[in-house]
C-alpha cells in the first residue's frame, strides 16, 4: 500500500519501539505516513529498533505513558492524527504470572486513559473529520482461552481469558467495544494469534530458541511440547492492521492469523535444523540434542488457532509468508542482527525464566 491511496496520513502509534509496534511502524514510514510514535519504554520497549528512522522528519518519538491524559492531549492537539493504533501492552503470560498488577495498569487503566483522550480529541473535530477518523486496537487470540484439538476461534467465540495477561487484554477489548457502543467512538478490533518475526524481544518462544540454540544452551520446552499455536510471521500481521484501518467496518472486530498451526516442539525443532545448516556447533553435536522438556507453566493454553476468513472474505487480506518462509526469515535476521539482540541482553532482561 503506497503513500498515495492511503486516508491515513498521520497516525498515532502507541507502544511504537515493542515488537509488532515498531515493526508496524518502519513499514508505515517506509510507505510515506507520518508516525508520532507514543511509547514509555519499558523493558520491552527498544529505542535500537528504531535507530534507522533516526533524523526522519515523519517519524516522531514521544516518550511517555497511554494513561497520561494531559500528555496525550497535547500530543493530539499538536499532531492532529487521523487515526490512533493501540499497540501498547504488556504482553508477556509468564510476566502476567509474576506481576498481574501490571498488566491490570498498563492493559486495563491505560487504555482506559487512551480511550477517554481519544474520545476528547474526536469529539472536537469537525464534521469530516470526525466521520473519517478511527481508533484501532491490536489485541491478541489468548482472549478466547484454549481450543481442544478441533475448531478455531472465531470473532464470536466468547471470551475465556486464562491468564492475568489475557484477562487483562479482555479487558481492554471490552472497554474499546463499550466506547464504541456508548459514545460512538469509531473503534475497530484486530485479534491475533502469535506472532514471530525480526526485533522480538526474547523472551518469547522463537528467539528465545534461537539464542540458546546458537550458544550451544539447553532448549527449554514447556510440558510435553505438544501445546499448539497459530504463527503470524510479523510483516503479516502490519499488513493486516493497515488493510483493517483502510477498509474495516467501524465497531467490528477482525481475527488475524497466520493458518500455521504448530505444536510448539515442532517450532524448536525447526530451528534446530535451520541453524545447523547455517553454522554447525563446535561440538558437531546436532542443536535437537539440546532440547530440554521443563514443568509446564500454570494455565498453559492447549490449542490456540484462529479461523481469519472474515479477513480473507470481506477486506481480501491473506498472509504473504508461509510457516516455513517466515521462519527462515526470521534465523537469517537473528543471525544477521546479533549486536541488536546483544544490546537487549545487556539491559535487565537476561533470558531467565519467568512465571514459573
């Protein structure tokens, strides 16, 4: 999508140097929108991620906290944006097991905070404007809770949060839905399933393996392996949300998945082989050797899977990258991009276990 065809000119990203944020981020600007990027860089947040929009004149980073009402409204009356993009999350389960209360503040109260600045803003704006804009919120799949070994979710599959995290997400999903249904707001929801893909923050399954896997360390799987989980290589997802803010129905909500159900063991054995044929241990020994079964987290979801046809169906969005494709994208960007990993690592978080 070129600068050219899109309504949206300016956005305001929230939670912009996260994962899925930023990756959203340097591909609007690359498309030519203005971004007034909105994150409080917490320990997930990377300011390295961004370090290439640096001096760009359409990227603009403010630092500060989505339940800051009198920031937001001033970032708002300065920028003027025609659309605001919620990626501002904790989004870590084993974290959420730790310490809930944060996940309750940052997931709940901000977007809260978020909400009633945004609905301030829209109220101003004249006529036109006001028809035009749209508040989008990027939550997760986690919300439905866990599936058996058949179905998928669906946008009516009713919420079932097992986690602190995804109690926390549902939360948030059902304050955007009343905003939208009390004051008209003009919201829409996208729910995704698990992302993977460059600049994640590794703590999460993928890179976590891939780390660990280079350095010859043992690989930690959870229970028997066998959980299952529907992939969205990164890219996919941006796409996706830019389909959904251009052509979405205003107050629906849109599932994105990436139709690569794998049980989890079965991700970290393709790793294994991925970086074996990139670069043999100094051992020769091969890195499946390597993985370790620990006690399964508590609450462990089964079987997340997500049905996006509606996606497919009414806004004609289907992933650009298969399971295979995207994961060998994402070991050669590893690979490639080590002193970006080494830098996260260097700062608090050092690849330990949480919420066990």
């Amino acid at each position: 999508m070129t600068h050219s065809n899109s309504r949206h000119q300016t956005l305001l990203v929230t939670g912009g140097a996260g994962f899925i944020g930023a990756n959203f981020v340097l591909q609007a600007v690359a498309d030519g929108l203005k971004v007034i990027n909105l994150d409080k860089l917490t320990y997930a947040g990377n300011p390295d991620t961004l370090s290439k929009l640096s001096g760009n004149e359409r990227h603009i980073f403010v630092k500060g906290d989505i339940g800051d009402r009198e920031l937001l409204a001033r970032v708002l009356a300065e920028h003027r944006p025609t659309a605001i993009l919620n990626f501002a999350a904790e989004s870590h389960v084993d974290r959420s097991i730790d310490s809930p209360a944060d996940f309750i503040h940052t997931n709940v109260v901000g977007t809260l905070g978020l909400l009633e600045a945004t609905r301030g803003y829209w109220h101003e704006l004249d006529e036109t404007a006001r028809a035009a804009f749209r508040f989008l919120h990027v939550s997760t799949d986690e919300v439905y809770g866990s599936l058996g070994a058949e179905g998928y979710f669906t946008e009516t599959t009713p919420y079932a949060p097992n986690s602190p995290y995804s109690a926390s997400k549902a939360s948030s999903d059902h304050l955007v839905r009343a905003f939208h249904h009390t004051y008209g707001l003009p919201t829409l929801t996208t729910n995704c399933s698990n992302n993977y893909g460059p600049y994640q923050f590794p703590e999460k399954l993928i890179p976590l393996v891939i780390q660990k896997a280079l350095a010859g360390e043992p690989l930690p799987v959870y229970g028997d392996g066998k959980n299952i989980r529907d992939w969205l290589f990164v890219l996919d997802h941006c796409a996706a949300i830019r389909r959904v803010l251009e052509k979405g129905v205003v107050g629906e909500t849109y599932n994105v998945g990436g139709n690569a159900e794998r049980q989890n063991i079965d991700v970290v054995h393709t790793i294994c082989d991925l970086l074996d044929r990139e670069q043999r241990l100094p051992s020769g020994a091969d890195r499946r050797s390597l993985v370790t079964y620990v006690r399964d987290r508590p609450g462990h979801d089964r079987r997340y899977a997500i049905d996006a046809n509606k996606l497919k169906r009414e806004l004609g969005w289907t992933p650009a990258h298969s399971f295979e494709s995207g994961i060998a994208d994402t070991v050669r960007w590893y690979l490639d991009n080590q002193t970006w990993v080494a830098r996260v690592l260097d700062g608090s978080y050092r690849m330990e276990r949480l919420g066990a």
